[in-house]
C-alpha cells in the first residue's frame, strides 16, 4: 500500500464524532481473493457505494443508482477516495455535520475476481485502475456474474458501469 493512500479518507473526517473506521491499517494475512461491497448509503443523496480491494486499500465509487440490474443499463460510478479495508465491514450512522451523514448498511459482499485479460494474459488490477477499464467477476450474496466499469474518455472520476454478457469480452465504451 502506497504511504498516503488513505489520505484523503482521512482528512475527510473526525472520528472523534464518526464511528467509521480510522484508518489504522492492521496487518493481515494475504488471502486468495480480494473482497468486495456494495454499501447502501442514505446521505444526502441516495446512492450505493462500490469498493473493490487492491493493494491494502478499497477502491471506492459512488453508484447513484446501485449496480445495473440488465447488461443494457450503463450506471454512472463515480471514483471517490481509497477507503481503510476495515471500512468493508462498516455499518451505522455518520452524525449530521459530519462528510457523508446519514446511514451506512451493507447491501452486498463477497469475494471478486479480476478477469481482465489482454492478449491471453491477465491484466494486474492496478494497471485496469490507471487505464480505466476493469472486468470482474463478483461473487456476492446478490450480485453474481460479470461487470465492467469503463472510464470516460478525458475523465478522471467518472466511470460507467455495466453487467457484462459474457466472460471476458466487452467492446471499448
Ligand atoms: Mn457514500
């Protein structure tokens, strides 16, 4: 993990007030597959929250709408800051006055796999991260199957996010 990954989670909030986790990072054994959550958060915008494991932090987007329910709908994701891994098991109030007040449950969690393959061989997560364009496998208690989040061209934080057909192929947004 990068020295200031979690940074900007940091700096967003005062857990002397929030009961989020602080960031402290614990270390833990490696596993085999690195999970994933979806978390429903009532703040002051409905929206779901994807996070995505790698390199000892959660990869974080905002899903105004929650995950595609059809390989037809294209649902905005929004990249927001790195969150702790112990973020991944989070659930309860953010005080009002506090970044990102409301109410935080699981919606879905469980396991992925990063299946983006160029040429045969398997493209390192970090590397989809910078080139914007991410294949995975979910295996969740309500999601399971084959998503891509695509970033905009020129964008730096605006992703879509689809349910791919099949395994593997997608065709460049
Ligand atoms: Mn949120």
């Amino acid at each position: 993990m990068k020295k200031d990954a979690l940074k900007k989670y940091k700096t967003k909030r005062d857990f002397t007030k929030t009961s989020e986790p602080n960031g402290t990072v614990k270390k833990t054994k490696p596993k085999k597959e690195p999970m994933f959550v979806i978390q429903r958060h009532d703040a002051r915008n409905l929206h779901y929250d994807l996070r995505l494991e790698d390199g000892g932090v959660l990869k974080s987007w905002a899903l105004p709408k929650g995950p595609p329910k059809t390989t037809k709908e294209r649902h905005l994701a929004i990249e927001t800051e790195d969150h702790p891994i112990a973020y991944g098991s989070f659930e309860g109030t953010i005080p009002k006055g506090e970044y990102g007040a409301g109410t935080v449950e699981i919606w879905d969690s469980g396991t992925f796999e990063n299946i983006k393959y160029h040429d045969d061989k398997l493209v390192p997560f970090s590397t989809c991260m910078k080139e914007g364009t991410i294949e995975v496998h979910l295996d969740g208690k309500r999601l399971k199957g084959n998503y891509a989040l695509i970033r905009f061209k020129g964008e730096l934080k605006q992703w879509i996010m689809i349910k791919m057909k099949k395994k593997r192929a997608i065709k460049e947004a």
